[in-house]
C-alpha cells in the first residue's frame, strides 16, 4: 500500500451527528439550558447520544434517554415541563417525551443521517477525479452506522470503500505505527 494524496481530515460522522441532536435539542429546549447543562452534567447525555447514534437507521425513530437531572434542570431553569417545552417548540409534533426518554420521529432522523456540509463531499470528489484513486479508507467513530456507510458507498460506488475492523481505533493504531516508522506509507 502506498499513499497517493495526503489524508483528508473531514468531520462527516459521529460529531457531526451528536452536534445535529444536541442543535435540535437546543431548538426545543433553548440554547442556554443546553450550554448551561453542558457546563453542568454533560457527560452521560453525551454519551447516550453516541451510542443511539450509532444504531441509527433512516426511516426509524430515535429514542434518547433523558435523565432525572435534564428534565429537573429544565423546568427549574425554564419553569416549564419538558412535555410544555416540545409542545411550544418547532418540534411539537415530531418529539414525544415519554417515560424518560425523546422518542425523534423518522423525518428529524432523516435530516440528522442525510450527509451534512456538501462542500466537503465537493472537496473529496475534486481529489478523487483524477482517477489515481480507487480505494477509500473510512475511518472514525460513525463508520459503525450502516446507514452512513451505505450513503457513503452510493455517493462513491465507483470506489472500493474500505472500513477497518476497528475504524474507531484505526486512526490511534495509524498514529501509534507511524510513531514506529516514518516510512510506513
């Protein structure tokens, strides 16, 4: 194997993703609870993003769990429930709040799996059309989601699309054998 063009660091999966849930998330609840919340006890929804994200599948819904400490921390910042909250937002009739957890509607999932930022995906095929390139390697947390995988391959189905075993840690395993050999690539 050798490196025809240097590497093309865009960020099409998973934070592009979290970012497009937390966004609609701030839409319903309002920007400065989900900052503040963020400041406060962000970790476990994150997480709980990432790993829902992952599963993902366009035409079906998203269920989020929603801790105590969220929907405590809403209504004492907003003085408002979390069901008064979706139901004065744009969203009022895709996200039901139920038994703890956001239940997103197939059409909000769609918007969030479609592939984001075209001027990225402009910027891939202006490298790619020189026709030197027949292998694309998919590395990264969001490579795990067939539905991006699948996008992907049907916008570059002239492509051999290659994702590592481990394409979460094919990126650290890359980094740590470069370390080794410089001239690895």
């Amino acid at each position: 194997m050798r490196q025809l063009h240097t590497p093309i660091e865009i960020e099409w999966g998973g934070n592009i993703v979290d970012e497009l849930v937390w966004k609609t998330m701030e839409d319903v609840f309002g920007q400065d609870v989900i900052n503040e919340f963020k400041i406060t006890d962000y970790f476990e929804m994150e997480n709980n993003i990432k790993i829902r994200n992952r599963g993902l599948i366009r035409g079906n819904a998203l269920s989020l769990p929603i801790s105590s400490a969220f929907a405590k921390f809403c209504t004492k910042q907003t003085k408002k429930t979390l069901k008064q909250l979706i139901e004065d937002s744009p969203y009022s009739s895709s996200i039901v709040y139920r038994r703890g957890k956001l239940y997103f509607d197939s059409d909000i999932v769609r918007g969030i799996l479609d592939l984001p930022d075209f001027s990225k995906m402009k910027t891939v095929l202006s490298i790619i059309e020189n026709g030197s390139i027949k292998d694309i390697y998919l590395v990264g947390r969001f490579w795990k989601s067939n539905i991006i995988v699948k996008q992907f391959k049907n916008i570059f189905k002239d492509f051999k699309i290659v994702i590592p075993e481990d394409p979460e840690f094919a990126v650290l395993k890359g980094a740590l054998m470069l370390g080794h050999d410089a001239n690895l690539i």
